[in-house]
C-alpha cells in the first residue's frame, strides 16, 4: 500500500512540475474556495515538487490570496450569505467585530482550524479589510510550515520531537509578531 501511494504521489508531483508553480498555486486557491479539499495534501505536494522554501512560499501566498477571495466573495454577497449560513458561523462573526489582530493571527495559525468558516466568519463581520489581511498573512505562515514539515512525514514528525518545538515556536513568534505590529502601526483602529 504504502508503494502505491508513493508512487501516486511521485506521479503527482511529477505532473506539477510539468506545469510549474501555478500549480500548486492553483490547487491552494481553490482550497481556500472548496473546503472539501486538503490543504495539507496540497502543500506537502508543493514541498516534494518544488522543495521546501519554494513549497511554502507558494502554498503560504495561495492560501492568503485564496483567503482574500473567499473574504471578498463573501462580503459582496453579505445579505445571501446572512440567510444561509450556519448560526454558529453568525454568532462567530459577531465575535469578530471586537476582537484584535494578534487573536485573529492565532486563529489563522492553527492548522485544524476551519479556514473556510474563518472567512466567511469575517466575510460577515464588520472587521475591516485591512485588519483582516494583516491577520492573515501573519498567521497563515506558521500553519503552512505546520503542514510543510508534519504532512511530509507524519510519523516521522512525531517520533521527532523538535518539530513540534518549532511550530509552537512559529505559533508564538507569530503571536508576538502581531501584537509589536499591532502597537507599532495603531491596527485597533482598522
């Protein structure tokens, strides 16, 4: 089994490489867009073809911009997406309102979150445009290097230790990076 699926995912990652970035550009957009599909499949894809520096960063920049257009999509069309959407997801955007920059990146950073439900969360909510960008692009880069270094290998990951150290590390830098950003630049106010 385990040749199978290596060798499925070698056919994969060949296939991307074929055809270049946009690819897994491609393929983590549309995840932020159908939340039926698996962003940790796609950026381990994205680490075995393009390696990892370039995996992330290609994985990191779909995924925010992804997020914008699912953000975007939604606050166009606030009024439809009051009447059907989840009353969870209502009462969660209401939250949104009040909340701050460095909370709303925690919540980005979290890899088991659901992404989609976050955006169409603020989609809703009355949070700025800016504040949520700004949340976003600090936050989603330690969930991407979550899934970089845990969806390559997850049994290795867990037999080593150290890389769950450096992801609570990015989690907390990106806490802190947020909370200077916010006092630095007055975000509140966005």
């Amino acid at each position: 089994m385990e040749h199978i699926i290596a060798s499925i995912v070698k056919e994969i990652s060949d296939f991307m490489k074929d055809f270049g970035l946009i690819t897994g550009f491609l393929l983590v957009v549309l995840e932020s867009l159908i939340p039926m599909l698996p962003l940790s499949a796609f950026v381990m894809l994205n680490v075995i073809s393009y390696g990892k520096i370039l995996g992330i960063i290609v994985s990191w920049i779909g995924t925010v911009i992804g997020s914008i257009l699912a953000f975007s999509i939604v606050r166009k069309f606030k009024g439809y997406y009051l009447r059907k959407t989840n009353k969870e997801i209502i009462r969660f955007s209401k939250r949104l309102n009040n909340i701050s920059i460095p909370s709303i990146a925690i919540i980005f950073s979290i890899p088991f979150a659901p992404s989609f439900a976050i955006n169409i969360g603020a989609g809703l909510s009355n949070i700025s445009k800016n504040k949520y960008i700004i949340s976003l692009i600090i936050g989603k880069l330690p969930m991407i290097v979550f899934w970089a270094l845990i969806g390559k290998n997850v049994i290795e990951s867990i037999k080593e230790p150290i890389i769950l150290v450096k992801i609570f590390i990015m989690i907390l830098l990106t806490y802190i990076v947020s909370k200077i950003l916010n006092k630095v630049l007055k975000l509140e106010e966005l």
